[in-house]
C-alpha cells in the first residue's frame, strides 16, 4: 500500500477541551496522514496522540516581549524569527509534507514569512471569533490582507464567515466553506418525555466568556423558573464569567436552581444533552468583533435531536431555519429568549417537531464523514502533483 501523504498541522495549544471538534477531524482523516505541530501540548488523556505523529515545538524565550512590543507598540501582530523559520523548514523536510494547515486564523500572520519561503501550500482555517478581532486595526487588518495573498486556500465554518472574509478582502475564489462535523452515529436520536413535575433541564455548554450570551441565558431562565419552579439549568463548561455568573444567578434568586458543570469529557457532555429537555446558546457579537461559526454544543444537541434555541446571528440561520429546526431570537434579547423557551416547553407538538427536523440538519449538513473528505479534497487538490 503506498504511503499516504503527509499534512502538516499546526494548533497553538494542542488541545483545550473545547476543541473536540479539532481533534475529531484530525482522527477521522483516511487518505492523509496527519501530524500535529504544536507550542503547548494538553489534555492528553482526552486527546491522546501518537507522538510520532506530533511535534511539541520550542517557545523562545523572549516570545512574550516580541508579542508585547508588536501588540502594544507597534500595533501590529508578529511574525516568526528567521530561526523559527528555518527551523519550521527542517521539520516540515523531515516529515515531508506537502501541505501546511494553520488552525484558527488569528495565528496566520506569524505564518506569513514561511507561507513565502516554504515551497508547497498553505491553508488557513477560521472558525469564527478570528476572523473579526482587531480588524478595526489598520496595522492588523493589514497582516491578515497579506495572509489572504500568501495562502493558497482559505477554509471557514460557516457562509456567513465567507461573507465576513470576503468583505475584509479575501479573494471569494479562495475560500471553501468546510462545517463542523461530528459523528452521528456517537448521537443517536432520542425522545425525552416530559416531566410530570415541570422539571424541565435546560442547557448550555461553552466557554464562559461574552460572546457566549451567558448573562442572557440566566436572565431568561429567571422566567422560565417562574413558571415553572422545579426547572433547572445547567451550565458545562468554564471560563472568567464565571464569577460575575454566579453573582448574576444570586441577585436573580435563581443560584439554587443552577448548576455548573465545567469542562467534562465529551462522553459526559453527550450524557448530560440526552438528560436535558431543551439547549440554549444565545451567541451575540461582542465589541471588538469576536463572533460564532456555529456553535458545536448545538449541532451536537441537534443531533440528539434536542430542541434548539439560538440567535440570528453568525452561522447559526444556516444551521437552524427558525420554527422548523429551532427557534432563533434576536442578540441580546432576553425577553425574547424566555419568550422562546416557554414556547417550546408547553408546546409537546412543537417540541417534538422541531427535535425531528433537527436530527435532520444534522444529518445532512454537519455528518463528520463528509465534512472529512471535504477537508482532505482541499487538501489532496493542492498537492503536486494532484492526488486522487
């Protein structure tokens, strides 16, 4: 059997917990053989790796002074040394790649002077919040314009991403939407029966940081609870809102109705969605541009075939029509969130509705199978020569 060729991969923290979605993809390639290059290796036990197929790269020492000049003073983001470079060079000999993927395109400027010494294809992926922070920057904007230039292909999650990309002047010709996949069959549907004591659980799974609405998902519970005193909400996941959350669900009397269930294995979190009656993720776009692709929690939950409430915002329209597969409310919207949780839990006809039709999408837009060969189709076409 001849040998599969070699992709070259780099994620900057090689993985945080709520990247299963990474390390999902990398896992299910067939027809490439992945090696990961990283600065920070972790949560080895959720993600374990051969090491032969890994690469745990040296961070120089001054790496936080050369972040902090650029940032701070220079107002734009850096690029590697030319030791970096050449050592960039030697490792991507040695394995004999033939393809460079940069995960998350925030990094991609530091990629900029090996994207023009190194002699094969460089892609780059965005997933959502890297595709707007700081391009109200001129000196930002600028870097990312050339990664547009020097990168053979630009991938994105999402056909609002495309948008956002092409308005920041990427060439539309490069760009190939490439969704988050998971596998079905590790999420086969399920009915939930309704309680008979109005203890409905409603859940959210993310990182505690702005973007995620968390500030609005206990807002509308509050109402929710009201209605029906036995409901609980459950928080997965962690972050710096975590404090302010808790505080939030004190002055709101909800706190004993809450609980938070940090980062979980992912088996955890898929247990814990067939426990729940109803998903939540009220995405809005924060100040300094950081937005959703779509958020991976909801196509899991989808899956399941949990009703989903989300925002029109971002990718989610493309994951959720509202009123067939979810419902979808306006950002930073509370009343209207609550108004939309109500609706689903004492509609059983609604409910059930829009679980089916959930299953569906996911089904058909986000199977991880085919999300994979779409990935290694990018891959395969930019090789020299083609590989088919």
């Amino acid at each position: 059997m001849p040998k599969k060729p070699v992709v070259a991969s780099y994620i900057a923290d090689f993985l945080k917990r709520d990247q299963v979605h990474v390390f999902r993809q990398l896992h299910g390639m067939t027809e490439v053989e992945p090696h990961v290059f990283t600065h920070k290796r972790e949560n080895e036990d959720t993600f374990p790796w051969h090491e032969k197929l890994l690469t745990v790269l040296k961070k120089p020492q001054t790496r936080w002074l050369r972040r902090f000049v650029h940032r701070k003073i220079l107002q734009r983001p850096w690029q590697m040394y030319r030791s970096e470079l050449r050592q960039w060079i030697l490792d991507l000999t040695r394995i004999d790649a033939k393809v460079l993927h940069i995960y998350f395109g925030h990094i991609a400027p530091q990629f900029i002077p090996l994207m023009k010494a190194w002699p094969h294809p460089v892609i780059v992926s965005f997933h959502g919040a890297d595709a707007g922070v700081d391009m109200d920057r001129p000196g930002y904007r600028s870097a990312m314009q050339e990664v547009y230039r020097c990168a053979s292909k630009i991938l994105c999650r999402s056909e609002s991403l495309r948008r956002d990309l092409i308005e920041l002047g990427c060439p539309e010709e490069k760009i190939t939407v490439w969704r988050t996949g998971i596998k079905l069959d590790a999420f086969p549907p399920k009915d939930r029966p309704e309680p008979a004591d109005g203890a409905w659980q409603i859940m959210q799974a993310c990182r505690f940081i702005e973007k995620k609405g968390l500030d609005l998902t206990l807002e509308a519970f509050e109402q929710v609870h009201k209605r029906f005193p036995n409901s609980r909400l459950l928080l997965m996941g962690d972050g710096p809102l975590k404090p302010a959350m808790e505080s939030q669900a004190e002055k709101l009397g909800i706190a004993n109705a809450v609980t938070y269930g940090g980062f979980q294995h992912p088996t955890k979190v898929r247990d814990a969605l067939y426990e729940s009656h109803l998903f939540v993720h009220p995405s809005r776009t924060t100040a300094d541009g950081n937005r959703e692709g779509i958020p991976n929690a909801a196509v899991e939950a989808m899956a399941t075939g949990l009703p989903v409430v989300g925002t029109t915002h971002g990718g989610f329209p493309e994951a959720i029509t509202d009123g067939d597969s979810g419902l979808l409310v306006p950002e930073n919207d509370a009343p209207a969130l609550a108004a939309a949780m109500l609706r689903i839990l004492e509609n059983s006809t609604l409910r059930q509705h829009l679980g089916t039709r959930a299953r569906a999408v996911a089904e058909e837009k986000f199977d991880l199978a085919a999300q994979v060969r779409v990935l290694e189709g990018c891959y395969k076409s930019l090789m020299s020569p083609p590989v088919v």
